[in-house]
C-alpha cells in the first residue's frame, strides 16, 4: 500500500457503524499525491499526503 514518504502516513481501519450499530470495518485513506521533489539537487518524484505539501509550501 502507498504512503507517505515524508511522514509515513497510511490507510487507518476503523468502523462503520449502521443505524442497527452493526459495525463494520471500512479504510480511512490519506489524501496521497505524487509530487517532485529536490533532494541532494536532484528532482525526484515521492509520494507525498497533502498535508506534507501544504506545510512543504510554508517552509519558503
């Protein structure tokens, strides 16, 4: 499964609850992008959550 390269973020499980609180298990999956990147000069192409990209912009 994809995640994060910066963080490590990954798909979380956890429960659907029905109007009966038969629960079931369903993914919480991150916002994953694939972005370019410079590192050691190089532009390289990660994958990166949303998150990452949003405070990746901040740094500037």
């Amino acid at each position: 499964m994809a995640k994060c390269s910066n963080c490590g973020k990954a798909v979380v499980f956890g429960r659907a609850v029905s109007h009966s609180k038969r629960a079931t298990n369903r993914p919480f999956h991150p916002n994953l992008q694939r972005v370019t990147v410079m590192q050691n000069g190089k532009p390289v192409k990660t994958t990166w959550c949303a998150k990452c990209i949003k405070s990746l912009g901040k740094v500037r």
